[in-house]
C-alpha cells in the first residue's frame, strides 16, 4: 500500500480521499515548518502533499528514497526544488485551477480597497474620527485594467472587471488573438498597458522572464496615480522601487498580497499610508482550500495506483 505524508495544514477531505483509495496517510502538518523532521520522516513515504509552508528542498528530496511524487494543493511550485525532483525522478504535480476564482475575487477585493481606501476608512471609524471628509475615492467604473499575465486567474479578473464596466488591457506572451477576443480583453504590449492603465494588476507566474516585471524603469513608465495590485508572486515588483514611487505619489496605492521574501514579517512597505496588505490570502477561502485538497489527492492517488499523470 502506498504511503503519503501530508506535511502542511490541507483540509480533512484529502485525508478521506487518500483514505478512501487505499492509500496509507499520515497527516502532519507542523512537519512543513521544521525542516530536519521532514527530512528524518520522509524516508518511508512515497508520495508528499503540500501548500506553501513546506519548503520541497534538495535534501528533503533527496531524503525520500521511495518519493515518487509531490503534490503541491494550488498552482505555485516554487517551494518545490523542480530540478532536484526531476533528478531524483519524482512527478511535481499541482492544481491550477482549484483556487483560481478566489485569488481573482481578492483580487477585485483589494482594487476595490484601494479605489475607496476601505482599510484606512475602516481604521479611523473604529477609532471614533468622523473622518468623511478625508476618504475621497475613485470609481472603478470606466477605468482601464491592465492585466499582467493573462492565463487561469488573470481571465478571471478580466471577466469580473468587464463586469464592473472597466476596460481590460492584457499583456501576456501566451495569449492569443482568438482568446483575448474571447474574454473581451484588448491584448497590449507591456509598453502600452504600463502607459494605459489605470489600474495594473499582476497575474503571472515568477521566471526570469517576469521577476521584477515591474522594476523601477517600468514603474516609471506607468500612469501617475495608478494602483497596483499583486495576488501573484512577490517577486513580480521591486519594492524598493515601488516604495520610492508611492512615496512620490506616482503610484496612487498598492494592494499587495504576496512580498518577495514570505513570511513577511516586517517589510519597508508595512504601515504605509497607500498600501493595504494582506498575507498571501489570495487562495484562502473555504471552497478554493476544499478544491485544492480533493483535487491534488485524486491526482496524487491516480498516480500512485496506477501510474496516471495529471497537471505535472
Ligand atoms: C498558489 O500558488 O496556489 C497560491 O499562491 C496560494 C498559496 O500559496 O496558498
């Protein structure tokens, strides 16, 4: 019988699932955060399920003689060491679609907060100021959204922003005409959208290609006041950069849910009158956590019984 070591908090459902297809698991999910523990038990295990705490690094995998596969519950593999999986001949799987309409929905949610500073409002009220002179906002409506990365997520915010009226400009590589006319989107340049878009929100994978997409030149090139909304990777911006143009007042405010190094625990930008910031929350909603469970336990169980690959 195969075994399955679930070393980060994934809801219960998985345990039902693997339960249920005969394979054997254990389920220990402080074993994420304490790197020599993960190492010492996972010998004996042939598959690992994680999300983002568990760091899939050489040594762990090299430690799992019998590892055969990780499965990451959501999309983002970069806790995972792919080129010493691949070595060591282990199947990197994850889930790219189980979590997707929750991290657009943040998404929205924090261009919503930055349009009507919902955070700072919010603050004040609680602390007894009347302050409704101070919280003049900006509609969404007809504003132009650009969007970074136009795939799973991206597509969906497109779709919701299309819904609120907005007009959508993409920059993806990989989008193609017939799709950008399927989502309603005009697909731009990166150029064009850093000097169209009124809002700019990033949904891209973290590559050579795309770490520091916004750098400090290509910040410099966007719109005075735009927002900036990231649910991707951290990595996507340069926060110093960004840091200099909020403070300038060339960028409006950013909505930041991931930092380049997480856990942030104290950042630059923490505490900065135009940034709402919320801990990598983008996939975090009781239907995108239970989609992300069943799914990766499914594929991880097909694997495991009877040799069948899905999104690796
Ligand atoms: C993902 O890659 O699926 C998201 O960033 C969510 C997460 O890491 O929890």
């Amino acid at each position: 019988m195969p075994k399955v070591l679930i070393s980060d908090a994934l809801s219960e459902t998985a345990v039902q699932i693997f339960r249920a297809r005969g394979i054997d698991v254990e389920y220990a999910p402080e074993l994420g955060k304490d790197r020599d523990r993960l190492i010492a038990a996972i010998g004996e295990f042939d598959g690992l399920a994680v999300r983002s705490a568990t760091k899939a690094s050489a040594p762990v995998i090299k430690a799992g003689k019998n590892l055969k596969v990780i499965g990451r519950a959501g999309i983002g593999v970069d806790n995972i060491d792919l080129p010493a999986a691949t070595a060591a001949g282990v199947v990197v799987m994850n889930t790219p679609y189980g979590n997707a309409i929750t991290t657009a929905e943040h998404a929205i949610a924090l261009m919503f907060a930055l349009a009507r500073q919902i955070p700072q409002a919010n603050e004040s009220t609680h602390a007894g100021r009347w302050e409704k002179n101070r919280f003049m906002g900006v509609e969404l409506y007809g504003k132009t959204l650009g969007i970074i990365g136009c795939g799973n997520i991206g597509s969906i915010v497109a779709d919701r922003a299309i819904g609120m009226k907005m007009h959508v400009i993409a920059y993806d590589p990989f989008l193609t005409d017939g799709r950008a006319v399927e989502l309603g989107v005009e697909k731009v340049e990166l150029d064009e959208l850093l000097k169209r878009a009124d809002i700019i929100s990033l949904h891209a994978p973290l590559t050579e290609q795309t770490r520091n997409i916004l750098s400090a030149e290509n910040i410099a090139r966007t719109k005075k006041g735009v927002f900036i909304v990231n649910c991707a990777r951290g990595g996507l911006i340069d926060e110093d950069a960004l840091k200099d143009a909020l403070d300038s007042g060339h960028v409006a405010g950013a909505g930041l849910d991931v930092f380049a190094v997480e856990p942030a625990n104290e950042h630059p930008l923490f505490g900065h009158e135009r940034v709402v910031a919320t801990p990598h929350l983008g996939a975090s909603t009781r239907e995108a956590q239970e989609n992300v469970a069943i799914q990766i336990a499914e594929q991880m169980a097909d694997f495991l019984l009877r040799g069948a690959v899905t999104n690796a």
